[in-house]
C-alpha cells in the first residue's frame, strides 16, 4: 500500500548520478515523480495546488512521489535532482517558472528524465513549460471589479508588472466603466506580505473600494483585511471565497493540480514534449470563482455569458464589440 505522500529529506551525502546509466530506468513510463518549490509547499495558495497535484500523480498512477523544498539555485537544484533520481523519479516538476534555466542547463546530464516548469519561455527536448494564459482571467475579474465599485476607484497590487492578468484587469475595468480609475502597486517579489500589505492600506485610504492582490503569498491576507474593512476583493490563483463568502467578488482561478496530472498523464502515454504549451478558459484550466452573493444575479449572468463567448471565439468582450 503507498504512502500518502513519500517525502524525502537531503541525505547528509550526495548521490552521485551517472548520466551514462541510461539503463537506470525500466522504461520511458512513468516510474515515480517529484516537485521542486522555492519556499514550502504550503505558504501560499500556488505551491499547495502544486502538492494537490503531486497527490493527484500518486493516486491516479500508483506511483511514489517526492517533494523537496526551499530550491532556490542551481546547486539546490541539482543536488535535489540526484535524490530524486535515486529513488527512481523521471518526471519533475519545478514549481515556479525560476526552474526553467536550471532544469535547461542540466537537462542533458539526466537523458532519462523530463523536467517540467510553469510560466517560463526556456524549453529543451526534455523540458517542457506549462504556461497559464493570465490575459482573459484578469480581464474578466477587471470587469467584475468595474462593476462592483462604487467609488470608482480600483486597485492591483501585482507581484510584478509583467503578468499578464494585470493587464487584462485594466482592460476589463475599463471596458464595462470607462468612469474608474485603476490604481496599480507591484511588490516585485511573489512573497511581499508586509509591503503589499502597505500598499493595500493606502489604496484604501485612498478611496479604492475593489482590490486585486494580485500575489500567491499575500493575497490572502489582504482579502482578510479587506473583510475587516468592508470592502471588496478579487481571489488570487485558488478560489478563495471561502476566507470572506461577501467580500471575494470571484477568483481568478488557475487549476494548477489538474496540470499536473495531464502532464504525468502524457509523460506516461509518451506524448509530452518538449516545448512551450500553453492553456486558458478553453482547456478548462483557468476559470473564474465563486461570485460573491453581493453580486447582482443580472451581471452574473452577463459575466458567465461573457465567458463562454470568449471560449468559443477566443475573443474578449472588447474584442469582439470592436469587430461588429
């Protein structure tokens, strides 16, 4: 009978991995999986949907699985890979999109293994990044958040302003209330709680009435805050109604353990390869949360219409009103 979940802890010693052991594994099936994280897997709502799926991989394939954390460098990195590959892992996932120049670089040292990362343009035979299309969520929690506010003033505090879910945010809270201001804050780091709490509390000061915390490890504690402070706030990668039913607006929800088992479901079949792959609302992969009861049963209903417009043209709302 397996574990529920084989963790693993660095041996004192370092295992020394031969690259020229191709035999080392039976065959090109799956035999047992790993997950790398930077902090721990349960600090925020991303790497815990990463462990749901690592689970996932063990029950659905009844193989071990293995987890190691606080990776940080490429020395991390490849220290973790050799244990892994000692207790016969050849599918690892990199839980951030950091992992993809690591796992580029050593790929080639480990020709029996698939390494597989998340939002990164690094790819190599046997590196494959599994990429999260953030435009339409954002656009679609922009247009609840346009809807919902009152002083028509709405806040992002983003990790960093390259994602692209911020963008979209703008768009759609422009899109259904031209009248509001977006103001937007990046912490520049994913794990900035004090300072996206900073940031929060001067939108606040400042009259915003919706906010998007837009970073794995700070937005639950903002949504909380928001709750004391009775205004509204957009869930961040994991439906997070369940903080504050009222005050979580909706999510923008990526359904990152499903990823994972649809790559261990493709490694075992010997279709994953290498490359860049990328999914949204089409695939099932990213959808909105729950809508909060304060939300108006007419907009709901326009919002889900919304959406499941954009999964058959694949075209935004602002999009296709411009092509009419």
């Amino acid at each position: 009978m397996l574990r529920r979940l084989s963790i693993f802890v660095l041996a004192t010693f370092i295992v020394i991995f031969l690259s020229g052991c191709s035999n080392y594994f039976d065959s090109g099936d799956l035999q047992n999986a790993g997950m790398l994280v930077e902090t721990t897997i349960h600090d925020q709502p991303w790497n815990e949907k990463g462990y749901e799926g690592l689970l996932s991989i063990e029950e659905e394939f009844g193989v071990d699985v293995f987890y190691k954390e606080d990776v940080k460098t490429q020395a991390d990195v490849r220290e973790a890979v050799d244990e892994l590959v000692s207790n016969g892992v050849n599918l690892i996932f990199g839980n951030s999109s950091a992992y993809g120049q690591f796992f580029e670089d050593i790929s080639a040292t480990y020709p029996e293994v698939h390494f597989v990362y998340f939002n990164g343009g690094q790819f190599g035979e046997d590196v494959t990044s599994l990429n999260f299309n953030a435009h339409a969520m954002g656009f679609f929690a922009g247009m609840m958040a346009g809807e919902m506010t009152e002083t028509n003033r709405v806040g992002v505090i983003g990790a960093f302003e390259w994602q692209p879910e911020i963008e979209g945010f703008f768009e759609g809270v422009t899109y259904q209330n031209p009248e509001a201001e977006v103001n937007f804050n990046y912490v520049n780091d994913w794990n900035g709680n004090e300072l996206a709490m900073d940031m929060y509390k001067t939108m606040r000061d400042d009259g915003t009435d919706v906010i998007y915390p837009a970073g794995n490890a700070y937005s639950h504690s903002i949504i909380e805050q928001a709750n004391q402070d009775g205004i509204y706030a957009i869930g961040y990668v994991a439906d997070q109604s369940e903080i504050a039913e009222e005050t979580v607006l909706t999510s923008t929800v990526q359904h990152l353990s499903e990823l994972y088992t649809l790559a261990a479901k493709e490694f075992n079949e010997g279709d994953l390869r290498g490359g860049v792959m990328t999914y949204d609302f089409q695939d099932d992969m990213i959808s909105l949360g729950k809508l909060s009861p304060d939300v108006p049963e007419e907009f709901q209903k326009v919002i889900q219409e919304e959406i499941e417009a954009y999964k058959e043209s694949d075209l935004l709302p602002h999009e296709s009103s411009h092509d009419e």
